[in-house]
C-alpha cells in the first residue's frame, strides 16, 4: 500500500493559495487516475478520517498487480499536518518509505518539480511536522515550485497569496508533471521516478 498526502491549509480562504499546491496537486492526481472527474471531486467524495479528507482506491501496476493507494489532505492546517499523516501511516503500518508527501517549494521556479527520498525540511513546516510525528526524515517528497517571494513581501505573506496571473500556466503544467511522477513513484519506485521528472524539469526549465 501507499500513502500520498498532499498539504495545504483548510478552509475557503486558503483555495487557490501557494501554500496549497499540495491539495492541487492531490486534486489533479485524484482526476489522473480516474478516481475522480474534476477538481472539485476530491472534497465531495473523500471521506473524514486520520485528521483529514481520504480518497483510496487500486491503481493496476505495469506487472498485472494492484496497489492499494490511499490520497490525504490533512485537515489540521500545515504546521500540524504530522498528526494526519502518522495516524494513517500508524492505522495501515506503513514505513517511511511508503509515503509520499506533495508540497509547495519556494526555492523553486513555478513549474519546476523535484522529488526527493527523503532529507531536510528545507524549513518548510508541514515537513517539519511530518518529520516529528514520524521520528525520521527519511520519507519521499515531490516539491512543487512557486517562485522565490519578491523582496518586498515577507515569504509568510507570499505563500498564503494566490498565484499571480503570470505564473499560473506553469503552474498548471507542474501540476501534470506533479501527477506522472506520482503515478511513476506508484509504479516504478523513487529512483525511477527522480531520474526521470528531476531531469525533465531541468531540461523543460533550461
């Protein structure tokens, strides 16, 4: 079984932010793997558990198996999002490894995505949390990149805002890349999928 979370905050006001590229990007996966018909599917079809919104269903592999695959949105807003994802982790015994978590990145360019096995938080709260509530940093993360805040807006500010006009076509195509690099993390495994979308975006971006 796997274990994908997708972060955000709670809440009308947070629809469309930064800091909720996550729950976008669990959104559009939901409708990639045809568990869903549009975006605003995953809120009406989820049900409350471990904190959160959950949405689980099979996705076949490339060997005639099926995978059990469960998609959360932590309901406990970010810096709490530990809570959500320990208890399902706990509630199926999944380790680490089994875990996949998609999230907003400042550090990098809008439509630019980078997957991880595991490491810093890079001061991100939500991982930060995580971190705490699994007792290890050794977890696979997918970052989403939403442009460096400009130096005049405090990065507090700056995630908690919508995406500006100018960045949102970029946004859209992370959020498909976001999703083939899930479905591949699925199927064939991190290395598998670092080596393939890591390269890509950095070939897409120059």
């Amino acid at each position: 079984m796997k274990l994908i979370v997708g972060l955000g905050n709670p809440g009308g006001r947070y629809v469309g932010t930064r800091h909720n590229i996550g729950f976008e990007a669990l959104d559009r996966l939901a409708v990639r793997l045809g568990w869903t018909a549009g975006p605003g599917d995953f809120d009406r079809l989820a049900r409350s558990n471990f904190s959160g919104l959950a949405l689980d269903g099979s996705v076949a592999l490339p060997s005639g198996e099926c995978e059990r695959v469960l998609l959360l949105k932590p309901m406990t807003y970010m810096n709490c999002s530990g809570n959500a994802v320990a208890a399902a982790a706990g509630f199926y015994k999944l380790s680490p490894a089994e875990i996949l978590v998609l999230l907003d990145d400042l550090a990098l360019p809008s439509g630019r995505i980078r997957l991880r096995a595991g490491g810093s938080s890079g001061g991100h709260n939500g991982l930060k949390d995580i971190e705490r509530a699994l007792g290890t940093d050794r977890y696979p993360r997918l970052r989403i990149g939403i442009d460096p805040a400009p130096p005049e807006v405090p990065w507090r500010e700056y995630v908690l805002q919508p995406f500006g006009p100018w960045q949102r076509p970029a946004i859209e195509a992370a959020l498909d890349r976001a999703a083939s690099a899930t479905v591949t993390w699925i199927e064939d495994g991190i290395e598998t999928a670092m080596n393939r979308y890591n390269a890509e975006a950095t070939t897409d971006q120059g």
